[in-house]
C-alpha cells in the first residue's frame, strides 16, 4: 500500500509539473491580436510568420470601437498582445485610455518613418492609404484640379460626393486640417465643401466613385486602397469603375496629401510582449511590406519598399508633413465641428 501511495505521489507531482511546463512553452509561443483588419493578406502574413518562428498567431476580429471597448473591460485579464487598427486616430483613442505600452525597437525606428510612428512609441504604421480626388476624365479635365481647398469654388456646386461625416477616414482628414490650418480656416472649408455636395453623404467609398460613374457626381473624395481593389474586383462593373476614373492627389503645391495609416500597438498587459514586438517587426519588414503594397494595394510604410504596379501607375505623390498622432488629438474637434457645419 505505501508503494502504491508513493507511485501516486510521483505520478500526480510528475502531472502537475508537466501541466506547468506545457502552459508555460505554450504562453512563450504564442502572441494574440485584436484586429480590426479583415484582409487575406494579413491571415497569410500571420501564418508566414508562425511558419518562421514557431509563434502561434491567435486573431480575434471586430470593429475598432468594438476592440478598444474589449481591452478597457478586461483590463489586466485580456488575452491580447498586440492590437492592430485602420487609422491613426483610434490608435490615438486607445493610447489615451491606457490600454497600450511604449516599446524599443531598433527594427522598428529603421524600418518605418518616424512621422509614422506615435511619439511615445505606443504605436508603429504598418501600411498607409492616401485620401485623394476620383474624377470622371470625360466631365473633368486634370487642369481644373489643385487642392482640397479648390473644391469651395461655385463650379464644384452638386459634383461632389463624399462617405459621411461620422466616418474615421473623413474625421481624420479634417483633423489634419486643423492641425495644419487651424479651425477657424478649417470651418470655413466644411461649409464651402458641403454647399457643393451632390448629395447627401451615403454609403462607402467604393460608393462614392459608382456615384461619379453613375453621373451622380463628377469628383469623390476617397482613399486609394478602394481603387486598387475595385480594379482587381470579381465584379465585373467595379473593374469597369475603377478603369475609367482617374485618380488626383491634392495640394501637392503646397501642404501634401492627406494620408491615414493601419497601425499596430502592443497591449499594456500584454503576456507575450516580446512575441508582440516580434510579430510588428515582421509586419514592417521589406518582404512583409511587399506583400502588403502588392496584394492589397496599400501604400508600405517601410521606404525600401515599391509600391504596387497599379499605385506607381498613378505617380509619386507628396503627402501631408506631420505626426500622424496629430489626427488622434484633433479627431474628437473634427467631429464635432463636421456636424456644427452641416457634414451629415
């Protein structure tokens, strides 16, 4: 009897320390991220990663409030590492809350812009999207173009359609023009834009350029990922939209064009913080960008990488001259003064 309890003894310590070591091995090896992204591309690079470092990627999906709202209610019981987001200023939004944490990189301050990057290094660009002019060559020649500010002018009245007033891409654009211009210049821009618009704001962008197809408007406001996947769509009318408008970018004699970014963080209590740090290097990386810019028709953040075929095609462009952390702080005051001045 006293062999017996002793085999039992060994046997359940010998389990209980197996069980430790294995959460232990699997804690080290993996890395979960809350994105808001939902691209093949990204589902390949996760797995592409795995396959390199032994690193299990875990994706949890939703919207970005969604995912901001999941870390702020399981504070230090969240699962997630890393969270990845399509713009700037929700970056901003969750960096207030304190939901992420500074990290150092050498791979990451060689490998993205520091213009790209949040100043406190709570948050690192991954791909960027201009916000540009489609126009319709057969009703809008290119001469007629120059800046945002250009489409106050009474020719534009009823030719300009544009998503909503309570979308990101749109509050971090004017946030931009607040940090540039101020407000004061930046009301009188929303007010001349909307007295302009050919209808009210419905819909996304891919919206936006059917509507000028349609002959609804002959400009939209909108960012350049649409146009690269609707010239590679499986529907043979969003090809036909995407080849015949033609794209402008903006203010390119004076303040650079708009542009927003995806961008990842890694989570204040993060369990796998030097996975986390892994996994956005990796994402920042020459092959990684490449397979952002090429599959996705996204602008790399890293500047040893080309853009796509199709993005070249449309020419070089200068882009807006300031931290994107700009649009966090000035997101909230766009808001509201898109809705004080009629942008529904």
């Amino acid at each position: 009897m006293k062999k017996i309890l002793l085999f039992l003894s060994v046997f359940t310590t010998m389990v209980i320390l197996t069980g430790c070591t294995l959460g232990t091995s699997e804690g080290d090896n993996t890395v979960t991220v809350y994105s808001e992204r939902h691209y093949d591309t990204d589902q390949l690079l996760f797995d592409q990663f795995e396959q390199e470092t032994g690193i299990k990627v875990n994706v949890v999906k939703a919207s970005a409030d969604e995912l901001i709202n999941k870390l702020e209610t399981e504070g230090e019981d969240t699962s997630a590492d890393l969270l990845i987001i399509s713009d700037a200023g929700r970056l901003h939004l969750a960096k207030e809350k304190d939901l992420l944490q500074s990290i150092s990189s050498e791979t990451l301050e060689d490998n993205i812009p520091s213009n790209y990057q949040d100043a406190d290094n709570q948050w690192f660009g991954l791909t960027k999207r201009a916000r540009v002019l489609v126009y319709h060559p057969d009703r809008v020649s290119v001469d007629e173009l120059s800046t945002y500010e250009s489409l106050l002018d009474s020719k534009w009245a009823n030719r300009i359609v544009v998503r909503s007033g309570s979308n990101i891409y749109n509050q971090s654009l004017i946030a931009s023009f607040i940090a540039i211009n101020g407000e004061e210049e930046t009301r009188t821009f929303i007010n001349g834009l909307v007295n302009n618009f050919s209808r009210d704001p419905e819909g996304n962008d891919r919206d936006q350029a059917k509507a000028v197809m349609a002959g609804i408007a002959d400009i939209a406001i909108m960012n350049t990922y649409y146009m690269g996947k609707m010239a590679n769509s499986s529907d043979p009318y969003e090809v036909e939209v995407a080849n015949k408008l033609k794209v402008f970018f903006p203010n390119q004699e004076t303040t650079g064009t708009h542009i927003n970014i995806s961008a990842a963080g890694v989570t204040k209590h993060s369990e796998n913080k030097e996975n986390a740090i892994k996994l956005i290097e990796f994402l920042s990386s020459i092959e990684a960008q490449s397979t952002f810019a090429n599959a996705n028709y996204e602008y790399p953040v890293n500047p040893n990488v080309e853009p796509a075929d199709l993005l070249k095609s449309w020419g070089d462009f200068i882009a807006q001259d300031i931290n994107l952390t700009q649009l966090g702080v000035y997101s909230s005051q766009a808001a509201i003064i898109m809705d004080e001045e009629g942008w529904k």
